[in-house]
C-alpha cells in the first residue's frame, strides 16, 4: 500500500519502515515530489502519481510520494530530508526546485533525481520534457475552427479564444504559444486572449477569471493552470460556454463543455524512468523528450464532443498533427526559441 509521505523530522528513518521488496536487491526505493497545486488536482499530479503506482507495481519496488504546505520555499529541506531518508530515486514534479535540485544532488552523488519539464545538467540528474507545445497547437486550431461556427450550441460568431496560465514562465509559456500558433494557423484573424491567475491551486480565480472572459466574447477557454483551472471548467459548465483541459483527460468533469484536453502524459514519463531504475538503465545526466511521436502529449478522444465538431475540422486538426509528426510543421518551443513577438 502506498502512503502519502509528509516532510517532518521523521523523515530519515523511514526507510527501516519501508522495508525492500525491490526487483533488485540493490534498488532503494522510490520519492515523488509533488508540486505545489497537491494530489486531487484532477490534473498534473495525480497523472503522475498514476505512473507511479504502475510503475512500482510492475517493478515491486516501494515508494511513497512526499508532499508539503510550502513545497516551493521548503525545495532544498525536502530535497534533503528524502535524500537522507536514502531513497535511490527522487523524481520531482515541481518546476520551481531545479536550481535547489543541482545544489543537493551534489552532496548525493549516489542518488538519483529526475527533474520534469526543464533541463538541469549534473551526473545524477535525469531531465524530462514534454512538447506541450505541439499537443497545445492541434487544441488552439480546433478551438480556433470551432469559435466561429454558431451552429455548435454555445459558440458565439466572433473569433475570440482565451487561456489562463498558472504562472507567467517558459513551462506554462510553451503550452501557451503552441496554442495561439495553431489557432492563427487555423484563423488568422483569431483573437487569443491571455492572462495568468498566478495560483495553480484556486478554483475560485480560475471561476472568476474565465467568467470574466466569457463577458469579453470568448467562448473556449484553454486552462493551463493545475488546480486553478477546475474553476475554468465550472465557468465553462455554469455559462454553456467550453473549456480546453489539460495535463489529463479532463473531459468528463463537464461532459459536454470541455470540448477537449491536451493530455500531458507525465504517467508514461513516471512510470518509464521507474522501469528503467530498476532495470540498471537509469538516464543518469541525460535529456528524455517526450512528445507527439512518443505518445506523450496529444488530444483526447472527445467522447462527450466529437458528435459536435464538424468532421472537416477534426480532419484538419489530424492533418496538421500528422504534419508535425512528420517534420513539416515545426511549432514554435518557447524553451528552446525565447518568446515569440505576441507573448512578450
């Protein structure tokens, strides 16, 4: 059974409680970190922390996930605390412990960390990536396609499209930018508006902000905003307007006004690098990119919608992403490019 592990002082000793039952005798068992919008997001986390269980299960390895009030100023402590509790993997979710992450990683050189969503180089640091932003764009075209045709219930006639980041950063930015490149690939004229809530963990904000939105003309919000965006949903649920999910299939928790999710499958990531722990083929200091081509972004199947969507236009959203499979599409990486000229 695994258990929510909180950060206390206790931390160290429990390892003794954990006991081995690993694949390989050598293997020591596994920490996830959970980010700062907590396990129950119906998004970000609990996506990974599904990999982790699958990947425990198939390895029989323990592990627990860690979990903290001030996970964003607590980085080094427990970072720490679970590298003294002698856990082999720490693998962590939250973006902001990057640079904590290389600072304890040097005083454990026997431990091995993976760090999602950037890149951190040290011998003991496995970095992972998703191309968020070739999944965001197929979701910007078709919100773009859709945006103007009234005769789906709930469209307005004006090109006007939105999102809602959790912060302002080039994580949540690549998301952001591939979503309003594929809405003017697919419209041009397409207005996309852009705001932050600055909180991935506030329902009530997101709720606010995207009724707030609705009132400006927009009639599909994008969320990309952990926890926060449960209230784009409800927004989108109370005014018969749509909502873009993201990280997990988020279509069911409005069915019928999530018109779709970009599926972020940090589950498939998790449960990979857990698999290749307790294989002996752990990616010590490399760089793993996971993206269309690796199933680990893209839409989802739009069970509660596709009877709704024209069939032309989900022909062009499978068009283009079979145009970035095959390299004739290149979306833009906010990571890797800087920001284009409408995001700065």
């Amino acid at each position: 059974m695994i258990k929510s592990l909180a950060i206390t002082a206790a931390t160290s000793a429990l390892v003794s409680a954990l006991g081995t039952t690993s694949a390989l005798a050598q293997d020591k068992p596994v920490a996830l970190i959970i980010s700062q919008s907590g396990l129950g997001d119906q998004s970000y986390n609990d996506l990974a922390y599904e990999g982790f269980k699958r990947g425990l299960e198939a390895t029989g390895l323990e592990g627990r996930p860690v979990e903290s009030r001030d996970v964003v100023a607590q980085a080094a402590e427990i970072l720490r605390r679970a590298s003294d509790a002698d856990f082999g993997l720490v693998i962590d979710l939250e973006y902001s412990h990057g640079e904590p992450m290389l600072e304890v990683a040097k005083d454990y050189p026997d431990t091995n960390y993976v760090i999602l969503n950037q890149v951190r180089e040290a011998p003991n640091v496995a970095s992972v990536l998703f191309q968020e932003q070739e999944g965001s764009y197929l979701a910007g075209m078709l919100a773009a396609l859709v945006t103007t045709d009234t005769s789906i219930k709930g469209i307005t006639p004006e090109p006007i499209i939105g999102v809602i980041g959790g912060t302002k950063s080039a994580g949540i930015d690549k998301f952001i930018a591939g979503y309003v490149e594929g809405a003017k690939a697919a419209n041009p004229d397409v207005v996309v508006k852009v705001a932050y809530s600055n909180n991935f963990a506030d329902p009530a904000i997101g709720l606010q902000m995207t009724k707030a939105m609705f009132e400006e003309g927009v009639d599909i919000v994008y969320q990309v905003a952990g926890g926060t965006g449960m209230g784009v949903i409800q927004a989108a649920k109370e005014a018969g307007r749509y909502a873009i999910g993201v990280d997990t299939d988020q279509d069911g928790l409005a069915p019928g006004n999530v018109l779709t999710s970009m599926i972020k499958r940090t589950d498939v990531a998790v449960e990979t690098l857990i698999k290749d722990y307790a294989a002996g083929n752990f990616p010590r200091g490399e760089t793993t990119t996971f993206g269309l081509a690796e199933d680990g972004v893209g839409l989802s199947e739009m069970l509660h919608t596709k009877d709704l969507i024209p069939a032309e236009y989900l022909e062009k959203v499978e068009a283009a992403k079979q145009d970035i499979l095959s390299g004739k599409i290149k979306v833009w990486n906010v990571v890797e490019q800087g920001y284009p000229d409408y995001l700065k």
